[in-house]
C-alpha cells in the first residue's frame, strides 16, 4: 500500500508541470491545438523537416522557410523525429524537455512538491523556458547535458552511467557553445572529462561527415570561413549576445565586436576557474554556461536557460556575500522575464531604436559581463580569501584522512 502511494504521489507531482509544458507548447504559437493535440513549434518544425530530407538523400541547408543551422551531425541524430506521426512525436519532445528540466533542477537538490512547483513556474514563467517549449528548440537539452554531466550534486543512479564528457562533447556536436563547458573544466585542471568531451565531439562530427559527407564539408568550410548561416539576424533585438550589442550600438559588424566576444569569453572562464577553486564548483560551471553565451554570435533569449540554476544556485549558497549574490539574482530575474521582447524587431528596425529601446535591449548583456567582472573580484577579495583556506584545509584533512587509513595495522 504504502508503494503504491508513492507512485501514486509522484505521478500527481510529475503530471503538473507536464501539463504546463503541454499547454505552452499549445497556445503560445498562433494557430496551436491543445485538444485536439497540435502545436506548431516552429522550430521543432525545422527539426523534423531536416530529418526527412536526410532520409530521402536531399539538401538540408537549401530549404525554404527557416535555415537549418547546426552541424550535419545534429542532422543526422535527428532522423528519428521523422518515424513517428506528428502528435506523437511533439508529445514525446514535451516530456523528454521537461524530464531533462527536471534532471537539473534534481541536482541542485532539489525534490518532491519543491521540485514540481518550481518546473511549474518556470514552464509557466520563465521567458526563456517557455521560449524554449513553446517553439519546441534543444536549449533545455543542452543544458541539461552540461549539468548531469560535470556538476556535483544528488544523483538519480549511485554510479555514473557514462564516463563524464561524454554527453558535453555530444552537446558540442549538435551545438557549438557547450564547448565552453569542456574548456573550463579544461581550465580547472580537469583533464580526463575536458578530453572525453574532445573525443566525443570529434567521434559524432565524423559520423555526419560519413553519412553527409557534402553538407559536412560545406558547413565546416563556411563556419571556419566565418559564416554561421545566421549572420544576418546578428542585430535582431532578441539576439543577446556581446556582438548583437555591438552591432546595434555601431549601426554595423565590425571585428571590434568579435575580439570584445572573445576578451569576455576569457573573463568568464577566468571568474568560473576562480569561483571552482573557492569551493563553489556549481556556480562556476553555470558561469562558464553564461560566458559561453555572451561571447556566441547568436545568443537568443530562450538559450538562456542558463538563468534558471543561476538563479537557485544564488539562493541556496549563503555563504556568498550578498553584495554579489543579491545584483546576481537581479540579473537572473532580468532575463527570466526578458523585457527586451516587447521591442519592435527585425527588418533592421534595431538600426532605428532610441537611447531607451537600447538601454532595455542591451542592459541584461552588460549585466552578464557586470556579474562575471564581480565574481572576479569577488573570488580575489576577502571572502575569495577566506574560501580559497577553507579549500585548502579540507584538501589537506583529506589527504591526512587517506594516509591514516593506509597505515593503520588491519
């Protein structure tokens, strides 16, 4: 009795916040069918159509409508979309997304009704959540692949069901900006899963290039010539990234934006290997997943999931000071909401905002520097001090622990 209310529990726990995902996948987007079931996610769409062309042997990046824009890899994993009859196969994404949400959330320890009520809200709330469920894209994915593979926390399985790296080298495969993730552990010192990463990524770019050969080697020609195939939406004011600001500010691209991408990019990888060695080794990956962010050409506002474990992580370590942690949650909650949505966008119409419209659009991407620069500073100052002896000590008593138990007489 006492199993069968639990299952019970956690079936009610589990079927509110997939509900919400099937509501926003629902109504957000014009001309959407809650029942019958039938959302137009606009981008999942662009994922199931890129199947299908795979598998009748035709181009995938020469399409009408919205480009295809990852490496032909994420191509061809996505071959699967294409079997199943659309009702089903949207369905099955809401709930691998909202799974895959609630992974992370999991491993920032969080649990039961605490646990459904917060996916709820983020689903509901959340800009880039629901940004991200409603036009049916991977950023939750990809995000998620990040925190189950490198950030320490509670843990469904005792033991790790694949070497660590593997699933940020697969990420970075399918999308380019995890590669962050495998640099900072890089960084830290972390060598075995920063190069696990660099061998998944280069098995699964191989077998895009074994099975499209062609696109492969137009996609990878053009991106190290410089063409991303989104260059042209660099300004659109829901690009949040260092040379979208760069662009709107300049009235132009120009190289000032990209070595300003890259001097930032260093920063956050500077603040996250500060953060990691202060003992905060959860906050420094989600630095990292900022930073990458940043410095991206293309940084949309629902990539931003990243905003949502920032956001818990700031609240549950109080040892921080507040002068960092509470501008922190300041930013966070800046791109929760993402008031820069309701500008006016696109057919270059950027070119033409006033002094507020650039203020409101481009704020939370200074705000993403300004919370970098602080952890920065504050990892080098006082309390960095106190917490870099703290890890010092605890090193040293583990070391001391392991000699004592290897000399003990059994």
């Amino acid at each position: 009795m006492n199993r069968l209310r639990n299952w019970g529990s956690a079936v009610l726990l589990a079927l509110a916040p997939l509900l919400a995902g099937f509501y926003v996948a629902a109504v957000d987007i014009a001309d959407g069918s809650l029942v019958p079931w039938d959302p137009r996610m606009v981008d999942f769409e662009v994922y199931r159509r890129t199947a299908e062309l795979v598998l009748a042997g035709a181009d995938i990046f020469n399409v009408d409508g919205l480009p295809w824009v990852y490496p032909p890899f994420a191509a061809v994993l996505a071959v699967p979309l294409a079997l199943p009859p659309w009702p089903v196969i949207t369905a099955a994404w809401i709930v691998l997304c909202v799974a895959a949400l609630a992974a992370v959330l999991f491993r920032l320890g969080l649990s039961g009704w605490r646990l459904s009520l917060l996916l709820v809200v983020a689903i509901l709330f959340i800009s880039p959540v629901r940004q991200t469920i409603a036009f049916g894209q991977l950023g939750i994915l990809l995000v998620a692949a990040a925190v189950l593979d490198s950030m320490p926390g509670p843990r469904f399985f005792r033991r790790r069901i694949l070497p660590e790296g593997w699933l940020t080298g697969l990420a970075t495969a399918v999308k380019l900006t995890p590669a962050v993730i495998a640099v900072h552990n890089f960084v830290v010192g972390r060598r075995r899963p920063a190069w696990m990463a660099f061998g998944a990524f280069v098995a699964a770019t191989a077998i895009g290039f074994a099975v499209l050969w062609g696109p492969s080697l137009s996609y990878w020609m053009k991106l190290g010539g410089g063409d991303s195939g989104t260059n042209n939406g660099i300004i659109y004011g829901a690009n949040q990234s260092l040379l979208s600001m760069w662009a709107r500010l300049a009235r132009s691209s120009s190289m000032g934006g990209v070595w300003l991408s890259l001097l930032v990019l260093a920063l956050g990888l500077w603040a996250a290997a500060l953060m990691y060695r202060r003992g905060q080794a959860r906050l420094a990956l989600v630095l990292a997943g900022v930073a990458g962010l940043l410095a991206s050409p293309i940084s949309w506002s629902h990539h931003y999931v990243w905003v949502l474990p920032l956001a818990v992580i700031l609240w549950q370590e109080r040892s921080l000071p507040g002068y960092f942690r509470w501008p922190g949650l300041g930013y966070a909650l800046w791109g929760m909401a993402a008031p820069f949505m309701y500008l006016p966008m696109g057919g270059d119409i950027e070119f033409t905002y006033g002094w507020w419209e650039l203020v409101v659009d481009d704020l939370g991407i200074v705000a993403g520097v300004a919370l970098l620069a602080a952890a920065v500073g504050t990892a080098l100052g006082p309390w960095g001090r106190r917490g870099a002896q703290a890890v010092a000590q605890a090193e040293a008593d583990l070391v001391q622990a392991q000699l004592v138990e290897v000399e003990e007489p059994e």
